[in-house]
C-alpha cells in the first residue's frame, strides 16, 4: 500500500485547527478526527473546545487558546494512504496486481523461525562478519561486504531469521539479492521488475543525554526493529516497524508488497521523466526552429534593404550617365566609339546593372521577372479568351 507524507510546521497546523472544524480539517488530511487529535497533543497544539464552533455559528464570544512553546522538532509529517494509481503500461500494472493479490493470501504468509535452518549464503557471511558499529554504542552491524544489519547483540540472532527468511522468499519471487559495495558502503540490494531498490534491518534507536568525555549525548537501542527501503518517497511506503500487536518478521508479506509497489512507482517515474525530456526537447526543437525563421526573416529584411539601396544607386548613376551624355553632346558633336567617354558610359552602365536589383541577374530580380512573366501570361490568356467570347 503506497502512503503520501505531507510535511507541514506546528503553526501552521495550530493556525488550521482553529479556522476549521476538527472533523473537517481531518478529512483534508484523509485521517480521523481522533487521530488528528493526537498528532495536536503530541505536539502540545491545543484545539477548540466542544461547542466552539457552534457558538461562532450563532453570533457568540468565543476565545482562542494561545499557542505554548514546544520543546523540540516542530516539523510535523502526517502520512495517508495514496489512492493514486501509477501510471505504467497496463500490462505491467495488471502482474503487478496479481502479485500481490498472492501476497495477501492466507496461505502465502511468510513465517519466521526462531533458528536458523540452512541459512542463505549472504546470512552466513553476515554472521562471521558480525563487529561492534563504531558509530553507535551497544550495536553491533554486519561488517564489510555483508548485509546491512545494524542491531543490538539482544536482537542479532532475530534480524539473521529475519533476513534468511525474507532473502530465500525474495528469491523464490525470481527477485536478486546482491551486496553491492559501491563508495565503500555494504549496501544490501534488491532487484524487482528490472529495479533496484537498497534495504536494511536495523534498531530504531534513542536519544539520550550523557556527560563523558568530549560527547554529551549517545543513541540507545530501543528493541524495536525496522525494515527499509532506503528512499525518502513520497509515492510510496519504505519503513516497516515493530508495532504492539505486529512485529517486523509478522509483516514480510506486506514488506515484498512495499518492492512491487516500489517498482511500479519507479517505473511511473521513469516515464514521466521520459516524458519530460521528450517535451522538453520538443520545446527546444519549436524555440530554435522560431530562432530560424527569426534569422531568415531578419536576413531576408536586410536583403531586402540592401536591394532598395542599390536601386536607388543604380538609378542615380542611369541618370548621372544620361546628364553626362547630355553635357558631353552639347560640347561634342557626337560620342565617337571606342573613345575614353564611350568607354566610361559603358562601364557605368554595366556598375548600374550589377547593382539592379529587378535584372535578371539578381535573385529578386529572377522572382521578379517570373511573376512578371507569369501575371502577363495570364493578361494575354485573358485578352485572347476575351478575343474568343467576343
């Protein structure tokens, strides 16, 4: 069953419980109104009275408790049930399902002994290679290359059953175990559906102040074992506790529910971030081909531009051709050929040439010519039609 956290701070919580009703609030939360209750007075958050609201509903005085201080984490983390269904390929959704409705069935509970029988291979290189954890007093840990257990000696003989157990059950669901020993870390692994998911059993363990030496607090084992996928999701459960009425090793069926449905958020999360690229690069692929058709305008305006001057360059130097033929004619009788200023006017003729734009010569001049061509095509096929009618 995957669970949803919502993290929120005391006051704001203190801040909510006072604008609405406490049966309400709870609902937002997907909890009861007593189990909303308990997270107040666990945190010291008081609440309204009975018959609060109905006293703001008829127009009467009403007072609102202040806040007190809190000794320690404000932080509050409500967890609920998550009713949304991953989104994967059916088919995969549909085996999934149908594992863990084998899971659910009475006779496929998994039972734990209390003595190792034929343990696992990775339970027996954990047992010898069982230290005292150098980090927390009074616990022991499995060593280099071996299991992730951390647990006190009390409970060691119980997180072995524990882990053969649940190691030789994974494996006969065609599931991996293996220890990987990346970054110099023992990292118990477990492959389902194609993912690979870290795990651990280990004591929860307690706070306690103390005065020795340099440290003025240690961590106390508190008896109470849990079994985690070492991820902070928020789309699916990853801890496993000790309660009153269940222990850990009670609870494996519902722990290889938790990797299936591990693995089906994790591949709902692969798809969306495949899906993410894939908009993403669609979004670039749109942006750029925008930054083309930006650039080929701008390109075609300057064209353009420069087309309008030279035009205006070629017909400034027609005329100054025609002027200096006048001027030439007044003073001389006629242009003799081959002489220096039929020279000149050739090749100033031939400069405005090169520089017109509407010549064929020049690629506007060539769609200008064509569509010239084509509009009197078509204003003589439209004479010669009329020609007919007529």
């Amino acid at each position: 069953m995957a669970y949803q956290h919502i993290k929120l701070e005391r006051e704001k919580l203190y801040e909510q419980v006072w604008s609405k009703p406490m049966i309400h609030l709870a609902k937002d939360y997907g909890l009861s109104d007593n189990g909303l209750r308990k997270i107040c007075r666990r945190f010291n958050i008081p609440v309204p009275d009975s018959g609060y609201w109905q006293k703001i509903q008829y127009g009467k005085p009403v007072k609102q408790a202040p806040l007190p201080e809190f000794q320690g984490d404000s932080g509050i983390l409500i967890s609920r049930i998550d009713k949304r269904i991953p989104q994967v390929e059916p088919e995969l959704y549909k085996d999934v399902q149908a594992k863990i409705a084998q899971e659910l069935l009475p006779e496929n509970k998994i039972i734990v002994p209390n003595i190792l029988t034929k343990p696992h291979p990775l339970v027996i290189q954990a047992k010898k290679n069982i230290i005292e954890s150098y980090k927390y007093k009074n616990c022991v840990s499995s060593g280099r290359e071996s299991l992730d257990i951390r647990v006190s000696r009390t409970n060691l003989n119980r997180a072995l059953c524990i882990m053969d157990i649940l190691i030789k059950e994974l494996e006969a669901r065609g599931m991996r175990v293996f220890i990987n020993t990346k970054d110099q870390k023992e990292l118990t692994c477990v492959e389902v559906l194609g993912k690979v998911f870290e795990i651990a059993l280990q004591e929860t363990l307690k706070y306690i102040k103390i005065k020795n030496g340099y440290f003025d607090h240690d961590y106390q084992p508190t008896g109470q074992l849990v079994l985690r996928i070492k991820r902070d999701y928020e789309d699916y459960r990853t801890r496993w506790v000790d309660v009153k009425n269940q222990k850990v090793e009670d609870r494996l069926n519902s722990f290889i529910i938790g990797l299936y449905e591990a693995a089906l958020w994790e591949r709902a999360s692969e798809i969306e971030r495949e899906k993410w690229h894939r908009e993403l690069k669609e979004k670039e692929r749109k942006e750029e081909e925008a930054r083309r058709l930006k650039e080929e305008e701008l390109k075609r305006m300057k064209g353009l531009e420069n087309d309008t001057l030279n035009w205006h360059k070629s017909r400034n130097i027609r005329s100054y051709i025609k002027a200096s033929e006048k001027a030439y004619l007044q003073k001389n009788r006629s242009i003799i050929p081959g002489a220096e200023f039929d020279k000149w006017r050739i090749w100033a003729s031939q400069q405005a040439d090169r520089l017109d734009p509407l010549l064929a010569g020049s690629s506007f001049g060539h769609v200008i010519s064509s569509r010239m061509a084509g509009e009197s095509d078509s204003i003589g096929g439209d004479n010669e039609r009329n020609g007919e009618d007529c």
